[in-house]
C-alpha cells in the first residue's frame, strides 16, 4: 500500500465515508496455476475421504488441512490491482486487546479535510496546554 497510519482507536464515521479498494480475483498461468488445480483437487479429494468415512486421520487433521489449502487458495486467486495499491493505504488501530487493519482505504477531499482539522486542533490543544483526550478500547472518551 501507499501510506500507512496508527491510531489509539477507529472513528467510525470517518472510516465509512472514504472510499475502499478490495482484492479481486487473479487469473493464474503456468505453475501457479497449477497448484491452485492441484489444491482445488485435494480440497475435493478430503472431502470425499471425509463423506465416505475414509479419512485417515482425525476430524482436527482434516480441519487443519483445509483451512490451510484454502487460505493458500485464496491467496493465489485474489489480490489487489497494482494501480489501485499506488492511491489506497492501511490503517492501524487499537481494538481491544489487539491490534486491527483497515486495508484499501483511500484518501479523498474528506480525508484531506480531517487531516486538516486534526492539525488546526493539535495547534489549539499545544497552545492550551490542554491534556489530550484519553479513548478506551470502546471508543469512548474518558
């Protein structure tokens, strides 16, 4: 991605009023394509082993297989336009106990516009001496 940013926590209503880029679907050639076939037929093949009562292994094998052929999948068929990559970014923040991505966000005149009020209100807070507001992992104010 382009940019990156960190925040203590998400504003909602900013977030939803920008525009967002998501994966799309890749046509594969040669040797990728390949294995995304040979996934797709193991996938199909413990399925069967599965329904059949043939599985050799247990029901966390199985589980552990497939989830791990289909995010290999997944990865292999979807990602995102080079073109749209070069103007979208990710932001990062808090969310609880952890630490969340928004991916694909792009920046508009509304962007531009909370930048701008974010500094004019950074300046007002240093020239006050006013201490910063605290946010909770809800997102409240504190």
């Amino acid at each position: 991605f382009a940019w990156a940013e960190g925040r203590p926590a998400m504003d909602w209503s900013e977030i939803h009023s920008l525009s967002r880029i998501y994966p799309t679907r890749i046509e594969l050639e040669g040797a990728e394509a390949q294995r995304a076939e040979a996934i797709a037929a193991r996938l199909t093949e413990i399925e069967e082993q599965w329904n059949a009562g043939t599985f050799e292994g247990d029901e966390e094998d199985a589980d552990a297989e497939c989830d791990r052929l289909s995010e290999e999948l997944e990865k292999l068929t979807h990602g995102y336009d080079p073109a749209d990559v070069s103007r979208a970014g990710v932001i990062a923040f808090w969310d609880g106990d952890s630490v969340r991505f928004e991916k694909g966000v792009v920046r508009g005149k509304t962007e531009r516009h909370l930048q701008s009020k974010r500094r004019r209100c950074t300046k007002a807070s240093k020239l006050s001496n006013a201490w910063p507001r605290w946010i909770d992992n809800q997102g409240a104010s504190v």
